[in-house]
C-alpha cells in the first residue's frame, strides 16, 4: 500500500500561485510514474502532469508553461507549483502514483479556487 497526503490548496486570486505538495508513505519502491489530477465542478477528473520514474514530464496543454511538476527523493514529496492561476483552474487537486503491475494510488485531494 501507498498512503499519499496532499496539502498547499487554498483560494488564490487570477494571477497568483500556489504550490501543492503530495507526501508518500508506505510502499513507495517500484513506482512507475507520479503525477497530478484536477476534477472541476461537474467535470470529469483530467490528468494535469505527469512524472515518470526517469524523469520524463509531460502537462495537459492548458497549463504548460504555467504549472511545474517536480519531486524530492529524499522527502518522498511530489510538488505542483502553480503560476498565473486562472479560474478555471478551480478544481480539487489529487496526486496519483501508479506502481509496477499498474496498481494506482490516490491522495484525498486539495481544493484550489482562483477567484477575485
């Protein structure tokens, strides 16, 4: 098992910046890729970015150039910074860790609202 915490959310104004964090415990061995998921009111949950275990990120299109994803081995901490926030990035942030077999694992989430 893979127990994972998210924290950092909050409400932020258009223009601003957060930074998310995702702690894991437990089995963390053999991950196979890390990353960042948003569900907005009445949509779907979408995959915002991703981190493979040698390093290979990939963003949504809608936050690249904005978003960084990165992570502290010796913390077992993934981050999100996020940079000229939108409303439209108003959602609940979860962290997901896929583990060798393709075994996925959730964090409760972390609300961000972006509104004036």
């Amino acid at each position: 098992q893979v127990q994972l915490m998210e924290s950092g959310g909050g409400l932020v104004q258009p223009g601003g910046s957060l930074r998310l964090s995702c702690a894991a415990s437990g089995k963390i061995s053999a991950i196979s890729v890390l990353g960042w998921h948003r569900q907005a009111p009445g949509k779907q949950r979408e995959v915002v970015a991703t981190m493979t275990a040698a390093g290979r990120i990939n963003y949504v299109d809608a936050v690249k150039g904005r978003f960084s994803i990165s992570r502290d081995i010796a913390k077992n901490t993934l981050y999100l910074q996020m940079n000229s926030l939108k409303p439209e990035d108003t959602a609940v942030y979860f962290c997901n860790v896929v583990r060798g077999g393709g075994i996925n694992y959730w964090g409760n989430g972390t609300l961000v609202t972006v509104s004036s």
